[in-house]
C-alpha cells in the first residue's frame, strides 16, 4: 500500500470510528457500571462487522492485516466515547499472543472465532503488581502424556467478564507454556474486583486443570518472546486510549469555560485559566507526538530492547499526562466536576485504570532507565 493509500485507508477509519463513538451514549456506560458489566455483546457484534476486532489478525484468518497505527486510531477514537468494550485486551493482546502460536489448528479456531465476535479471549499473565517480566510467574504446568496440568492464580485479567476462555501462562520443566483454558474448564474459577471506572478485573483460579496438548499455544522461549511482544504493543495501544480520554477531557473543559460566567465574565477569559489550559494543551500534543513516534517504532518490528524502549517511553508518557489533563479538567469545571453527575469524572476513572494496567508510570520509567543503561553499557 503507498503512502497516499495508507493516509487515505487511515482517514476513512478515523471517520468511521467518529461516526461510532458520535453514536455511543454515555449512559450505556453509566447503566453498564451499575450492572457490574463492561461488555454488551451485540455492541461487540457491530464492531466485528466494522472490522475492528481483527485489524492486527492477518487477513487469511479473517483479519485486515494491517499495523498498529490503524489499531490507535481506532482505540483512539473509541475512549474519546468511554466505550467499555475490552477492545485492547482482546485484539491486541490477546490478538498478538495468538498470531504468533505454531499451533496453527488451534490458532485458525481462535483467531477466526475473535475476529466473528464468537470467542472472546482473556490474558491471563499476571500474577503480581508492579511486575513487566512475563517470567515471574509461579503458575505450574505439570505434564502427563496427553498434556499438561495447571494450578496457580492469575491477578488483573482484563476482559474477563464475558471472555470465553483464557489465554494462560505457565511454568513447566520445558519452559513457559501459553496454553487454552475454556471458561467451563473443570477447577477453574474467575472472581471480579471493581475497577475505578466500573469495569472489572478477574483473578482467575487454577487448581489442577487438564489442558491437552492441542490447546497449547506457545512453549518455551519463543512463548516468554511473544507474551512480551504483545504486552509491549497493548501497552501502545493503551496509551492511544489515554490520548483519546485527555483530548476529550479537554475539550469539555474548554467548552465549558466558555459558558461558566463568574465576576461577569466567562472564565475562559481569565489568563491564569488561559496559561493552564495552555499547559494542559502541550502535554496533549507532546502525548501524541510520543505515540505516533513509538508506534511507527514499533511497526517496525525491531529486537525486544528497541520494543520495551518504546512502549515503555510512550505509556509513560501518556499515563502522566492523562492522569494531570483529566485531573485539572475536574478542577476547571469547580464544584460540578466532583459530583457524579458531571461526565467529566468518568474520564479521569477510566485514565486511573487503564494507567494502571500493563504497568504505570513509574514501572515503565524504571524499565526504561533500565533498557538505556544496558544499551550504554554495550554501546
């Protein structure tokens, strides 16, 4: 595809996903944090039909193929609605851990299944806070002839309130294994804590369960690399999220101080108010400027160094600046913007969370410190 045909397919994505989200009602959002739900099914149908779910999934398994720079835009424009819809945690991560198994029956039946809305994988990897090596686990697989066993606990499995089966790391004497547990698979248990915007987030309970050696995904080294590769690529994604929630953020607190009348005047014409507008404004810009740097880093496919540098640096980045421009947007609307009613406080909950996840500021801070040492030392 040239450049003017990318720009082009890019531009026809971006209104799409516009159109969507001008549709999306906000108080679905609300009405789904009472039901204690974040995914309505048939709205996950509709964005299957538009294509979104398999953007990154390669086309001969039902995907578009394309880069992650189409997969932002999407996930970009989508958070701009507070659309609760696990998109990221499915078709990125999820989506990545998949695309790159070498069991290739297995991998066609999941991947086509994502990409129809009829399956709705979760990653469950993580066992601790505060963690990015996808090798401190102690999950084990023990293996008998016609598989494995599991038995450990996985913490922060996002999407999994109406996933279908679970994507799970283990330890095993030959290695990680990433291997396919059904949600109806015997001694599997999911329980749920709320998260800050009303969506939750799974600890997922293994206790001897038998997986046979069709539903292994990945093994050994080349499982750990790929598990990395899509963490690193989810965390890009989500910082396009974070890009979607501060712009909006934004826009209604400018929209807002337009309209709010104190001394006689909007406060928009106070300069103190204009200079902190002002200052929000150029964390948002250098925010996108990071994103689209890192992403078309990342498109590149480089070694697993060069990755973690760039995730690491943009979800940094746009967790900082998310979490300072939503903040501020709550001060600027002054008394209404604490109370429940406002929607401005929807935006700062779901920046809280999807900070959170796959790492926070300072986690990523830390790793990147990290990588530019070793870099240095080899340099």
């Amino acid at each position: 595809m040239s450049q003017q045909d990318s720009s082009e397919h890019r531009a026809m994505l971006s209104n799409s996903v516009t159109d969507f989200a001008r549709g999306a009602d906000v108080a679905r959002v609300r009405k789904l944090r009472e039901t204690k739900t974040e995914c309505d099914r048939a709205v996950w149908r509709q964005m299957a039909e538009l294509g979104w779910l398999g953007v990154l999934v390669p086309e001969q398994y039902g995907g578009m193929g394309m880069q992650l720079g189409d997969m932002a835009i999407v996930a970009q424009g989508l958070a701009r609605a507070l659309v609760p819809e696990p998109l990221t945690a499915t078709s990125v991560l999820a989506a990545r851990v998949l695309t790159a198994s070498d069991n290739n029956s297995l991998k066609t039946k999941l991947l086509e299944g994502l990409v129809s809305s009829d399956i709705l994988p979760a990653t469950a990897w993580q066992e601790q806070a505060g963690t990015l090596d996808v090798t401190k686990i102690t999950t084990q697989a023990t293996p008998f002839e016609g598989g494995f066993r599991i038995s450990g606990a996985k913490r922060f499995v996002i999407g999994a309130t109406h996933a279908d089966g679970y994507i799970v790391s283990a330890n095993s004497p030959a290695g990680l294994q990433l291997l396919w547990v059904p949600r109806d698979a015997a001694g599997a248990a999911m329980t749920f804590d709320a998260l800050a915007d009303g969506r939750q987030s799974g600890t997922l309970t293994l206790s001897e369960v038998t997986v046979a050696k069709e539903n292994v995904i990945h093994s050994g080294a080349a499982a750990a690399e790929s598990l990395a590769r899509a963490i690193d690529h989810a965390a890009a994604i989500a910082s396009a999220e974070l890009c979607g929630i501060m712009s909006r953020s934004l826009e209604m607190t400018l929209d807002y101080m337009k309209t709010r009348v104190q001394f006689g005047k909007p406060i928009g014409s106070f300069q103190v108010l204009q200079h902190r507008t002002v200052d929000l404004y150029i964390q948002q810009e250098l925010s996108t400027a990071v994103l689209a740097d890192c992403l078309g880093v990342l498109d590149e496919e480089p070694d697993a160094k060069t990755r973690s540098a760039a995730a690491s640096r943009v979800k940094a980045r746009c967790t900082d600046a998310a979490l300072l421009i939503t903040r501020q947007a709550i001060q600027l609307h002054g008394a209404i913007g604490f109370t429940e009613d406002c929607d401005v406080g929807l935006y700062v909950k779901r920046a809280m969370t999807l900070a959170a996840w796959l790492g926070n500021g300072t986690a990523h801070r830390r790793r990147y410190a990290r990588t530019e040492i070793i870099e240095g030392a080899t340099a």
